[in-house]
C-alpha cells in the first residue's frame, strides 16, 4: 500500500481522538513495541520499542537509543484531536416527534462545513468496573450515518449568502430520529447495543460526532487530499509511518513519537502538551538507566519537530496572507515562523530542519503571517514552557483548516514522510 492510501485508512478509521489513539497503539503493537504503565517500574533496553498511553487519547512511543544516558532525544510531536461537536450527557430533546441531540463545540471547527452532511458518532464509554475509581473503558465507533444537521431553507433567510451568525445552540444541533417512540436515553441505548453491553453499566461517555465521508484523492493528477481530520492526524501519521520505518536501524539518541490530545483546546489537560507527561516519560526514560544530571544533559542534546499543519496560500484570497511568505500546497514541508514567539522556530532550529529537508531530498517553506492578522498557536512553545528544548514548529499545508473536509496535497505528504524519515535516522549507533 502506498503512503497516501495508508493515509486515507488512517484517516478514515481515526474519526475521533480515542479512535486516532487506538490505531497508533494497533500499529506500534504490530511493530513490536511494549506498552508500559506510568505505574509500573520500568526496565528499558537500548533498542527496545517502547509506548505509554495517558488517558486513551495521547500516545508517546519511543524507540531507546544505544548511547550513554546522556545521549539527545529526537522527538516529533503532533496531536490526536480535531475540532467538532461533543454529545452532551443528558442530550435528546423531542420537538413534534422528532429527536435532536443536545451538543457543545469542540475547539474552533468552521459550523458552516458541518451542515446537509450524514454524520456518525465515536468516542469512548466509561462501563462499570470491579475498582470503583477505575471504570472500564470501551472505545465507540458507530461506522454508519446516523444524524444530519439540517441547514435552514434559503426561502426563510434570503440573505443567507450575504453571512449569516450562527449559533451553537441553536442552529448546530444535529436530528437523529423522526417519530421514535422513547427518545430519552436513545443514544445511551444505540452505543450499549454497539458495544453489547448492558445500558446500566454505562456510567459516563465521551462522544463526538464525525462526518461519514472518507477521504479521498482529488485533481486532475491526485494533487490534493480531502478529508476531515488532516489537521493534525496527517501529522501524527508521517511522524509513526518514519518511527516505524527507521525502527530497524540502531539509532545513539532515542526517538520519540509524542501524540497529544487536547491541542484545539489550548493542551491544559493531563494528556496535553501543557501537563508535564512528556517531561515525565522523558526524565523516566534517562532514570533507568541514569542520573538526573544525564536527564538534564539529554534534554539540552535533543531537538524537537513540533509538527502542526500550517495554511497554504488559498487562491481565492491571496490578500490574506504575507506578500513575501506564503508557501503553496505541493511546494513542501513549512516552517512556522513567528515574531513574537507563538512558534518555537528560531534561526537555530530553522536552521537545522532545513539541514534536514535538504539530506531527504525535498524542498522547504516558510510560513509567517499576514502582519495584519493575529493568527493560531500550537504545541512547540507550551512544550518549551515544561522542557527547554530546541526546536521547529512545521506541517505540511492544508486549505480550510478545521473545516469538516480540509484540503492538503498529497506530494506534501510524501515530502514530510522523507524528512521525518531522514530526521530519525541522524544518529545511528556507533
Ligand atoms: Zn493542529
């Protein structure tokens, strides 16, 4: 299978963050890697494939290299969410028979993309367990339309094209059923009969709703990508499709596939890049088999590639962005640069990713905003707040960021696979 059919399979079976989480943990399985509990005590070898998982949602996994303790990390990090709608716990509402669900946004995602589309429902179910303050867990992915938000007609809005405020309690409520008989308690029933459990045991869940469309190749030559989710889980895939393809070769420093939750959020949670759960996998990973001090030694011999998606120059409004920097779809991985420090890029450590485009072969970008225009944030620079490392803030480029459907090209993808590629294999064993 190549790259971009891997892709569209991870795209299509990850349509929430649990989901996302879930097959990066298949695929490490596969390879060979080892889960590890933060509870336990951990015994590491040099080589030995390694991966934690906080909270079902965010999966560090790590590839211990064969140098001294003291040896760099070589990390890529991205995240597992996406903006959208979240199924609120007491959340069908009956107007005349018919039933819609009560929902909260999630992040920043652009309503207008969500509407006339069938639309399912994932997450993950807490079920009743033996250790009270332990639930089971069972992930939920329904695979089958079930809802639709249904835009207003034109004829009671005429000025709808001329924009139109929307709200999130009002206008964004998908329907999920004409004429049931007991809505209340239906999507608690739907999810118990998926899962094949009793509907008592299920004492809280965590559901989003996701467009049905998988994705697909698009342009006259296969250009572009469209989907939902490329924001960051095109990410997350270049950066395990490299781990796993450099897995095989001895490496001094160890390699690290760091994958948060929470990023559209602001990352202030346990599994986001705002807690210490990077820092701490990483002072553990030193600990076993060295001091604190070769922790801190690590830590200033490591780089980071905070890999977020950046926006490429849409052709439709070339006036937004920056007269000099604006990179294009196809054109290559782009280095997010900005003045007043949202982005982690500095001269060093653009510098260095350069370096690294430049060994695998594939052009580089840059990006910096429209001076004008405030523009979004990202992992790097809250991860440098917990860990002082250098590093870059990158991604490949998508249209319509946090759309239901983005659009990103599939030569870029190819591209960053390469780079990423080459990065993990900077250090081989002596
Ligand atoms: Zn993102």
């Amino acid at each position: 299978m190549n790259h971009i059919e891997d892709l569209c399979k991870f795209l299509d079976s990850s349509p929430v963050n649990f989901c996302a989480a879930e097959n990066v943990c298949q695929r490490l399985d596969t390879a060979g890697f080892a889960r590890l509990d933060m509870r336990d005590a951990w015994q590491l070898k040099p080589g030995g494939r390694y991966y934690v998982v906080q909270n079902g949602s965010a999966v560090f996994a790590f590839i211990a290299g064969y140098g001294p303790a003291w040896s760099g990390f070589d990390i890529i990090a991205a995240h597992s969410d996406s903006p959208g709608f979240r199924i609120k716990p007491k959340c069908e509402i009956d107007v005349e028979g018919m039933t819609k669900l009560n929902t909260e946004v999630y992040g920043g995602p652009i309503f207008y993309t969500w509407f006339d589309r069938p639309l399912s429902i994932a997450g993950r179910v807490a079920l009743r367990g033996e250790d009270p303050l332990r639930p089971k867990f069972a992930t939920v992915n329904m695979k089958r339309p079930l809802l639709v938000i249904p835009h207003l007609a034109i004829h009671f809005n005429r000025q709808v094209n001329e924009g139109n405020k929307l709200s999130a309690q009002k206008d964004m409520l998908p329907v999920a059923a004409l004429g049931c008989k007991e809505p209340k308690g239906l999507i608690r029933r739907l999810v118990a009969e998926e899962l094949g459990v009793d509907t008592d045991d299920i004492l809280d869940y965590e559901l989003s709703l996701y467009p049905c469309e998988n994705a697909v190749v698009t342009g006259v030559d296969g250009e572009m990508i469209c989907s939902g989710r490329l924001d960051d889980l095109s990410m997350v895939h270049a950066g395990l499709t490299a781990l796993l393809a450099t897995a095989d070769v001895a490496s001094e420093h160890t390699r690290v596939l760091a994958v948060f939750d929470n990023e559209e959020t602001g990352s202030g949670t346990k599994q986001g890049a705002a807690s210490p759960i990077l820092e701490h996998i990483l002072r553990r990973i030193v600990l076993s088999a060295g001091s604190e001090e070769d922790y801190m030694r690590a830590v200033a011999s490591s780089f980071m590639i905070s890999a977020d998606n950046a926006h490429g120059l849409h052709p439709n409004y070339v006036e937004k962005y920056d007269p000099t920097n604006h990179p294009v779809l196809g054109g290559g991985p782009c280095i997010k640069v900005n003045a007043n420090c949202k982005y982690m890029t500095d001269a060093d450590s653009a510098a260095a990713f350069r370096r690294v485009c430049e060994l695998a072969g594939v052009p580089c970008q840059s990006f910096v905003n429209h001076s004008d225009v405030a523009g979004g944030s990202t992992l790097g620079n809250i991860l440098t707040s917990k860990i002082p490392l250098r590093g870059v803030d990158m991604g490949a480029l998508v249209w319509a960021m946090h759309s239901a459907c983005e659009t990103a090209s599939t030569a870029d993808h190819i591209y960053t696979i390469r780079a990423f590629t080459t990065f993990y294999g900077l250090y081989p064993a002596k």
